[in-house]
C-alpha cells in the first residue's frame, strides 16, 4: 500500500481516485478545488481530504492530478501551496489532464530538479471508462518512473503504455483526438444519408459494423446518435478544447490538419444550437436540423 495524492475530482477523477482506494487498497489523500466534491469522494471512499495541493502531496509516494488544462495544470503544481512545492525525493507525479506537451516536459524538468520522477499520462474512454475502471492509458516519461506508477494506474485502467519521453503521453492523445474527430463526423454523415435514404438504419449497422467501417463510436453510439441523445461523456466544450492543444502543436511541427479543422468547425456550430455540453457524437444534430 503506498500513499497518493489525488488532485482534481471532475467526471473522470473522482471515480478514478475512488478505484485506487477501493480497487488499489491504497492511502488516498484528495484535494479538489471546490470542496464540496472533495467531501463527497471522502464521504463515500474514505481517504482523507487535504486543504491544498501541498497538503495532499506531503509524503506521499504518487501523486496524481486530473484538472481541466494547462493554466489549471501550473496553478495545482507550480503555483501558492502547489503540490510540487511538497514534493519528495523519489516520489513520481503523474498527470492525467489532457494538457500540451510543452507543459508536460516543464513539469518533468521541475520534478526532476527536486529529485522525483514525473510522467505525463493522458487517457481515452471518457466518463464511462473512468467509473468503469477501463480506461486506456498513453504514457510519456522515463520508463524506470512508470514501471513504478503502472500498477497503481491499472486500478482504472486496461490498457497502460509507455509510449515514449516527457511529452509522448500528450501527443498521442493528440494523435487519438483526431483520428475521433474524422470517426465521428463521417458515421453522423452516413447515419444521416441512411435516414434520408429510407433505409432501415439497424439492419445497415448490423451488416456494415461486421466489416470494413466497423467502429467503437459506430457499435457504441449509432443507435443514441439517431435517437438524439447525447449525454455520453466527453463534451463539444472539451473536445474542441483538444483540438486547440492539436492545431498548436501542429503549428510546431508542421502538420496538416485539414479535416479536424473542419470538424472543428463543426462542432462550433454545435455550440452555437446550445450542445456545448453534449457529447461528441452530436455532430449528427447539425445535419438533422436541416430536414
């Protein structure tokens, strides 16, 4: 049993942490910026709950965090009562926020200059894979750091790779925001025109998901995607947030990102019909609403 920080307790977080207390048996100490969360994960996990992030990370052999992005990420670490300002010779940070790789090798430099290890450490599968304990896991930093960190993070997880140095972990999750992007958009295309073409969209499914379009997004969400539903997860306002962080990077290295500024796009729109809060299959609602 070790001693973990956990900061941050959103929709991913809070079920996160819950598994390494319960799944991992671990001493889990949380800091979350607005308390009340923090005192309902206290309420029904146990663990402790710290007044700041230095607090949190006082002694402890992990220390995890999972905010909303760069800014958020600096305040909790970096910042007045910051986690690294308490950060111990040994210990290992390891971030889930989904944040940009500049950021991610900053902090690796910053902890190891106070002898810790650092691994930033994104993740795929949205709320459902969180509070299931099946999320995919890309990890970027020094492998002697996460084969320490990798049993504790399989507590949520189903799937943890090193993918490389400081940085990897946010890039590949650069990499898998926009191979979703491309996804979603083309089956809220297909699901549209097998509407309009009156067909009977179940049997098209059932026959085309045993070949070459097969999907996770298509086996998981076609059915709530012609119904209209989304309140699946991983939001418009969070995935267009993502694709900052990609045309960004982009921009760095040179990249060519034609369809997910596109889908981009898209999604603005979504925004604009009030879906800032669906999830990312709503794509298809911009092409419904012109019935």
């Amino acid at each position: 049993m070790s001693k973990v920080a956990w900061i941050g307790l959103g929709v991913m977080g809070f079920p996160m942490a819950g598994h390494i207390k319960t799944r991992g048996g671990h001493d889990v100490v949380v800091f979350n910026r607005t308390r009340a969360k923090a005192d309902a994960w206290v309420a029904r996990f146990g663990g402790r709950l710290a007044a700041a992030p230095a607090e949190a990370a006082e002694g402890a052999t992990f220390v995890f965090t999972c905010v909303g992005n760069d800014h958020d990420l600096r305040e909790v670490t970096l910042g007045r009562n910051g986690a690294f300002a308490a950060l111990g010779d040994g210990a290992i940070f390891v971030d889930h926020t989904t944040a940009s790789a500049a950021i991610a090798r900053e902090l690796h430099e910053a902890a190891k200059a106070r002898g810790a290890g650092a691994l930033d450490a994104p993740v795929s599968g949205g709320q459902s894979g969180a509070e299931n304990g099946t999320l995919t896991v890309m990890v970027g930093g020094d492998a002697a750091d996460f084969d320490k960190a990798k049993p504790v993070m399989e507590a949520y997880a189903r799937m943890v790779n090193l993918i490389g140095p400081s940085g990897s972990g946010q890039l590949t999750k650069m990499v898998n925001q926009i191979c979703i992007g491309g996804l979603i958009e083309g089956l809220a295309e297909a699901l549209n025109f097998a509407r309009r073409a009156g067909l009977d969209i179940g049997r098209v499914i059932d026959t085309i998901a045993k070949g070459a379009a097969q999907s996770w997004q298509m086996d998981n969400r076609w059915q709530t995607m012609i119904e209209g539903k989304f309140e699946f997860g991983f939001a418009v306002d969070w995935v267009r947030k993502d694709f900052a962080i990609c045309f960004e990077e982009a921009r760095r290295n040179g990249a060519e990102l034609p369809v997910t500024a596109l889908v981009d796009q898209f999604y603005a729109e979504i925004q604009a019909m009030g879906g800032g809060r669906w999830d990312t299959s709503s794509l298809i609602a911009r092409l419904d609403r012109k019935n």
